[in-house]
C-alpha cells in the first residue's frame, strides 16, 4: 500500500509540474503579434510619397516612418513614456541598435533644428534603417 501512494504522490506532482509549465507558456507577457497589412501598406505609401526631385518627400517620408515605428512599439505593448524609453525597452530586438538610433537621431534634428540640412543620402540610410526596425519587430 505504501509503495502504490507513493506512485501516484508522484505521478500527481508530475502532472501537477506539467500543467504548470503549459500555463506559463500560454500565460507568459509575450508580445501580441502586430496587423502586418496595416503595417506593410503604411510602409509602402511612406515609400510611395517619395520624390526624387524634392527633397522634402524624404523629410517628411522620415517623421511618418518614426511614427509608423512608435505605433508599432506601442502596439507591441512595449513600455515608455517616450519614443525613445520604448526604443530602449525594445533593444533586444534590434539587429543593428545603432543603426535605428542614427535614424530617430536624424528625426530628431528635422524636428527640433530649424537649420538641419537632410542629404539624400542620409535620407534614404535613415529609411533603410526605419525599414529594418520594423522588421525586427515583426511589424512588415
């Protein structure tokens, strides 16, 4: 009779164990997916409202693309008060931080520096960068 209690003490932690375990993975604060259509037909007009022969395209083309990223963070459910504490708080996912930094940098200046002088070069590595980010993050 001990031997048989034994068993099944053991038998009901093992399942006890299993379940917990299938609970957690089910329960965990995992990211929620993101509405990739949404996101893939905003990123397409962004690079549709490009004009190579106006440089203001590509400021403005910029400032959506920082949007369209916070929207995705925010989406995402990562946390911040700012654009750059959820950039932060998503680092992990970023296949090149510095890359997507240099990027919100370049927003930055347009925003707040009257006199910032965009090259389309600088543009278009900015975009390139705005691009990836939102693949790392599953949004395109």
């Amino acid at each position: 009779m001990g031997d048989n209690a034994t068993i099944f003490i053991l038998a009901a932690i093992f399942i006890l164990a299993v379940v917990g375990v299938v609970y957690l993975a089910f329960t965990r604060n995992s990211s929620p997916s993101l509405n990739k259509s949404k996101f893939q037909t905003r990123w397409l007009e962004i690079e549709h409202s490009l004009n190579r022969e106006q440089l203001a395209t590509y400021q403005i083309a910029i400032l959506n693309a920082d949007k369209l990223l916070d929207e995705a963070l925010r989406d995402r459910h990562v946390k911040g008060a700012s654009m750059g504490e959820r950039m932060k708080n998503a680092s992990s996912s970023w296949s090149n931080a510095n890359y997507i930094w240099g990027a919100h940098k370049v927003r930055n200046q347009l925003a707040h520096e009257h006199d910032y002088k965009l090259t389309r070069e600088t543009a278009l590595r900015a975009l390139s960068a705005y691009k990836q980010a939102l693949k790392d993050i599953g949004a395109i």
